[in-house]
C-alpha cells in the first residue's frame, strides 16, 4: 500500500478534527432545538453560527492549499493549474446561498 500524501493541513489535522466535531455538535443541538420546537430566530441564528465556524474552517484550509500545495508546487505550470484549482473552490464557497 503506498504512503498517505501530506496535505497542507497534516500538520494541523487533530485541530481541524477538533473544530469539526464541534462544528458537529452544533448541528446535533440545531436538531434537538427543531425537535423542541424552539424559536424560529434561536434556531437561524444557531444555523448562521454553524456556518460561520464552517466558513472558518474552509479558510484555514484554503491558506494551509496555497501554503504548501500552489506555492510548495514543483513547476511553474503546476503552481498555476493549483492556483486555478483553488480559485475555483472558492468561487464554489462564495456561491452559496
């Protein structure tokens, strides 16, 4: 079996599972306020919360890509393929809603 590759964000990945489980919990008592029947607004805002730590996370992962992937890349041609690449993730981030 070949080796994992090293992502820019290997180094961090016990913080990053952190944030995401927490992120994870969140949502988990976004469902118990719906199955409450808990007020509207107490529930977006907690929705809004959500995707702010979400958004939080994608940027992190964004800079730890153009740290180690696009600017680490071996070739000129590679760096600009990966910098494309990650342009286009965040069109795809900026997108939604």
């Amino acid at each position: 079996m070949p080796p994992t590759p090293t992502r820019g964000y290997t180094a961090t990945k016990d913080q990053l599972n952190s944030r995401l489980s927490r992120i994870e919990g969140q949502v988990r008592g976004i469902q118990r306020m719906v199955d409450e029947d808990r007020y509207c607004i107490d529930v977006l805002t907690q929705i809004s919360a959500v995707q702010a730590a979400l958004d939080k996370v994608a940027l992190g992962l964004l800079d730890d890509h153009a740290r180690s992937c696009v600017l680490g890349a071996a070739s000129e041609e590679l760096q600009a393929d990966r910098t494309q690449e990650m342009m286009a993730a965040v069109g795809r981030l900026m997108r939604r809603g």
